[in-house]
C-alpha cells in the first residue's frame, strides 16, 4: 500500500490542490481566474495560441495589453497544457513503452489479452452512451456536444489503481487486470489525441523534423555507441554517453520533436513521445509500481526520476489552469461525460471483457470471476486528469467546455460506485501474499 501511497501523492495530490484552488476561484472571483489563466507571457511569431483565438479569449481585457502585430501568443494556459504536459505524457509514454516492447512487459503476450479487449470495451461504452445520449437531445445539441466523444473514455490510472486495491484488496488478481487495462487505456488515449483532436489545420510535413530528431539521435547517442563496444564489456563509449551527456541530447531531440508537433498541427503535448523509445532503457520491466524500478540506472529510468518533481509541480498547474469551472456551468455536457463514464464503463468492460474471457476463451486470470469484470468497470469510471485534458482540447473556452469539465471532476463519484458494487457482488478481498 506504501507504493501506491507514494505513486499517489507524487502525481496527483498536487493536481487535487490545484484543482480544488480553481473550483473555489472560479466561483469566487472568475474573472480574476479568466485572466489568470490567458494571462499572455509572449507574444511571438512562433508558438502560442492564435493572437485572433487569445483576441477572442480575452475578450474586453485584451486591449488592457499593448503588444506588438504578432501571429501567435504564448499564453499561461498554452505554457501548462501544450509544453510543460509534454512531460506528463512522456511518463505515461514510458510507461506504455516498457508494458509493449519490454521482457516481462504487462502487456505482451497472452495474459495481456482479455484486459486489451475489456479496454476495447471501456472506450466503445462510453462512446456510445454519450453519443446515445446526445443524439436524444436533438440534432442542435448533439452538433454542439458531438466533439467531446473521447473525453469519458479516459482513465486516471493513479486513483482507479488505488481504488481498485482498497476494492479488491491488493493481492487479489482483479488489481493486476485493472493495472493492465489502464495502462492499454492510456495508450489508446494518447492515439485519439493525436489523430482526432488536432490543435490546428494540420501540416504533416513537420512531422519529418520529429522523425529527424528521434531518428538521429537514437543512431548518434544509443546505437552507435552500443555497436562500437560490441565485445567489450566495459562499454567504454556507452559509459561516456551515459557519464558526460546524460539525458542532454535528447532533450534537444525533445524539443525539436515538440515543435514538430506543434507546427504538424498535431497537439504538441504529444511531441516528446517519439524520443521516448530512443533512451537506452533496462532489459525488462518490473511494473509501474514495482519498487525495483527505482533502483534503475539506466537512461530512460533515470530521466524519468529526474522528471518526478518537476511533473508533480506540473500537474498542480494543469489542475489550477483547467478545473476553475463555475458551478453554474452544469448542463447536459456534464451528464453525458458523467453517463460515459459510471454507465458505459462498466457496461462496456463487462460485455467486451466477457467477449474476450469466454467467447474467444481467452480466460480470466486465476481467482477473478466474471462478475469483477463490472466492478473494474466502475473503478475505471474514474476519469480525471486525461478527461479534463481531453475536455480542453474538445471544446473551445466557454459553456461547452465548462460543463464537460465538470463532468470529468465529477467522475471522483465512481469511487463511491466501486465500493458500492464490491458489496453488492460479494467482493472478497485478497491481501498481498
């Protein structure tokens, strides 16, 4: 339970603080929080929101700014969601990278099967119960709430994984298949960014100056090195590598890469994930909360350490720049993000998740029943970080957007549901072996 504890408040007691600072000054003093938030830091021909989209955010408190003829401005909202949550994903892409590529990764192999097709079922689920549900209100609001599709398709792995071990207790089998299916969900989740929710008109060829990048410095910095020390054990080339530039070059390589992303139109936040596979990494993975991985030396390991208290300050400011959502802006986008989540979760993971264990006789992991598939369900119904990232991208400022964030915030209600539903299906916890 330590380790959870300690994954826990590294990543995302922050971001509560900084939430719950958001809620509580957007409903105390929202236009001081408006301007906070679009508060311009650069006005540049470079990165940056549209000066006409800032123009427009802003609204009357624009003209309160002289500033220069510009095409693009580097607003506080941009700093937070579009670069600094480049690390955040970088962690998550890590993460996702190792369970893939890794020996004893959680997600090769056969065991990785039925959590990959009740994920399948977590996405579809909320989905259709949003667009369901959309299309019910009529063609003006389904037109106006369509975009936001993805947004209760998220979730946070951090909390689902802690309610899932107070749920089911921590050795029982469920925890290890939840831990798999948040995992697949976050990497889904980073695709339907990538390819649905441009941050501009999309320009791809920019996308060659992040291949050059991840390219060049993969062969110059990791396999060069490793190919001249063929045969010798003390690696005297890789160790300088290692010793001398350290994460360095890749770091430029990450910045090359992200603005490739910004310009390509595809959203920046997403550009350090193609160096990610470029970092000498350890032979085989050991799981997101496995105590063994701290004592990694290696680069990919390392720099992940190194990120840990900058991402942590990170996700305070991206709760403080995206949860100040008025009460007053709950409406229907609020339901239906809601309904994506607590229904069509649970609903979906069970149906797919049945699909995958006993129609294609994949099985289920020894000791978990069919049943457990709907309480995951209900674990992973907590949404959070990625829904409201999602939200911010869905929909432009304003009521839409107000209101699906706040139904993402809302998703902390699933963990109420998950407690609820492991009494009711006669849950019998499992402590650790």
């Amino acid at each position: 339970m330590y380790r959870v504890w300690n994954f826990l408040t590294n990543y995302s007691l922050l971001l509560i603080f900084g939430a719950i600072i958001a809620l509580v000054w957007a409903n105390t003093e929202g236009h001081s929080y408006h301007v906070f938030v679009e508060y311009p830091l650069w006005f540049n021909d470079f990165i940056g929101v549209s000066l006409h989209h800032w123009e427009v955010a802003m609204g009357e408190d624009a003209l309160a700014f002289g500033h220069p003829e510009s095409a693009k401005v580097l607003t506080a909202h941009y700093l937070v969601n579009d670069l600094l949550m480049a690390f955040f994903f970088a962690i998550a892409g890590k993460e996702v990278w190792e369970a893939v590529i890794l020996k004893n990764g959680s997600l090769r192999g056969k065991k990785a099967a039925t959590p990959l097709f009740a994920t399948a079922g977590g996405m579809f689920g909320p989905i259709a119960v949003y667009l369901g549900l959309a299309a019910v209100l009529g063609a003006d609001k389904f037109g106006m709430v369509a975009n936001g599709w993805a947004i209760p398709t998220a979730t946070d792995i951090a909390f689902s994984y802690l309610v899932g071990r107070l749920v089911f207790g921590a050795g029982h089998p469920a925890v290890r298949f939840l831990l798999l299916l948040a995992i697949a969900d976050d990497a889904a989740g980073l695709i339907i960014l990538a390819i649905f929710y441009p941050s501009s008109a999309l320009a791809p060829e920019w996308l060659l100056l992040s291949l050059a990048a991840a390219v060049g410095v993969f062969l110059i910095f990791n396999w060069l090195p490793r190919r001249l020390d063929r045969g010798d054990q003390l690696r005297p080339r890789s160790t300088w590598m290692r010793q001398k530039l350290s994460y360095w070059p890749y770091l430029i390589a990450g910045a090359l890469s992200w603005y490739g992303f910004a310009q390509s139109g595809l959203h920046p936040a997403l550009g350090l994930l193609p160096i990610v596979p470029t970092l000498p990494h350890a032979d085989r993975a050991f799981g997101i909360f496995a105590d063994a991985e701290k004592h990694l030396t290696d680069l990919l390991n390392h720099t992940e350490h190194l990120l840990k208290h900058p991402v942590e300050v990170i996700l305070f400011f991206f709760g403080l720049m995206n949860a100040g959502v008025e009460f007053s802006a709950i409406s229907e986008p609020t339901w239906l993000v809601l309904a994506g989540l607590i229904v069509g979760k649970p609903l979906g993971i069970l149906l797919f998740g049945y699909v995958g264990a006993h129609t294609l006789k994949l099985g289920l992991p020894a000791g978990m029943r069919t049943i457990d598939l709907f309480v995951i369900g209900c674990v992973a119904a907590i949404g959070f970080t990625v829904s409201l990232f999602v939200a911010s991208v869905a929909f432009d400022p304003g009521p839409v957007q107000d209101a699906a964030k706040m139904g993402a915030l809302f998703s902390f209600a699933a963990a109420i549901l998950s407690f609820v539903a492991g009494k009711l299906t006669r849950v019998q916890k499992v402590a650790v072996q």
